[in-house]
C-alpha cells in the first residue's frame, strides 16, 4: 500500500463574512449582535456608548483571531459586487480581509474575505491583513525554501467568545502616523584600485 504527501487543498471556498449589528429600539435601549452564533453579546442596554465599544472591540476581535483563507473567493464577487455596484471590477489577485464601517452611521462592521481588485472600491473600508500567497514550484516542500511569506505580527487572541473587555476596538484607535520618508543618498562605489 502506498500512501500519498498531504499537499494543502487547493479547491477554492467560499469567502467568510462577518457582520457586527448595534440595533436601537423604541424604548432607548440597544442590543449588539454578532453573524457567528456562537458568540456571546452583552444583554440588552440603554448605555449606547458602551455597546458602540463592545461592537467595535468584538468586530477587532474578529479580525485578529481570522486567518485569510489563500483560495477563497472573493465574497464581494459572490454577491456580483453589491457593495460597489457604480464601479465595475473583475475579482482578481490575492485575497484580502476588510473592515468596512461607516463612522458616519457608526452600526454596522463587516469583515469579509474579498479580492485585491474590489477591496479598494468598497466604501469606507480598509485591508487589515493579506492571505499569504500559495508557495511557488521552485520553493521546497517543507516551506523553507526561497520566497517563503512572514506571516503579520500575532496579536493576543480574545478568550471566552471575542467578549474580552481588553480587546482594542476600532473606533478611536489612534491611527499610526506615518515615519517621513528617508531621502536616498546616492550609493558609494568603490572604484579600481580602492581596498576595504
């Protein structure tokens, strides 16, 4: 009997979505619910400003637990671009996981698995990670070979049903300021005749 390597399946699947809902009701109060059922949401409240952070915290949570499939499809592709429907896209290059939210509106965060080509035509979104891309044929099979991906720096995952009250949400993150850019100095050459 002969036993085949266990090569990573290449069949594409379905891009994962998940969409984070703050709902407001007649009587003032709130409730936050999550497209995963098994995660766990605070009751019922009138302190909107808590349950807006425990939304924003829960949809980061989300995103830091997620690794991007490499072979999925594009989710926005999957509901023929609904989320950009004026600007025409063909689904193409790897795939990305977005938050879109509208700080505007403030209810609603969804993170999806879409294409390189749609993720910067859906409105008020941005890429948080990158799937790692699949290793070419001249890389060895143990995956140390040339060209292997650094994976983004782990952050702590979220015990207990993404309810952690550390998490750090979205909204009011302090967004990274860019470093200025290094001005190139022009290479120095070593010519004929010059030693170390």
């Amino acid at each position: 009997m002969t036993t085949a390597a266990s090569e990573p399946s290449t069949d594409r699947v379905p891009g994962r979505v998940w969409t984070v809902r703050l709902t407001g009701h007649a009587d003032r109060t709130a409730t936050v619910t999550c497209s995963t059922a098994a995660c766990r949401m605070p009751p019922r409240s009138k302190d909107l400003a808590g349950l807006r952070t425990f939304a924003a915290q829960h949809a980061a949570a989300h995103a830091r637990v997620a690794t991007v499939h490499a072979h999925a499809w594009c989710h926005c592709g999957s509901t023929q671009c609904a989320t950009h429907p004026d600007t025409p896209a063909h689904c193409a290059g790897g795939v990305t996981l977005v938050l879109q939210h509208d700080p505007v509106v403030g209810r609603v965060w969804t993170l999806s698995e879409v294409c390189e080509a749609c993720a910067p035509l859906i409105p008020n979104a941005r890429i948080l990670a990158r799937a790692a891309r699949p290793p070419r044929a001249d890389q060895r099979r143990d995956g140390q070979g040339p060209g292997t991906q650094v994976p983004l720096p782990a952050r702590p995952g979220i015990p207990g049903g993404f309810s952690s009250p550390t998490a750090q949400p979205f909204e009011g993150q302090a967004r990274q300021s860019r470093r200025p850019r290094r001005t190139s100095r022009p290479a120095q050459r070593r010519g004929q005749g010059q030693g170390r």
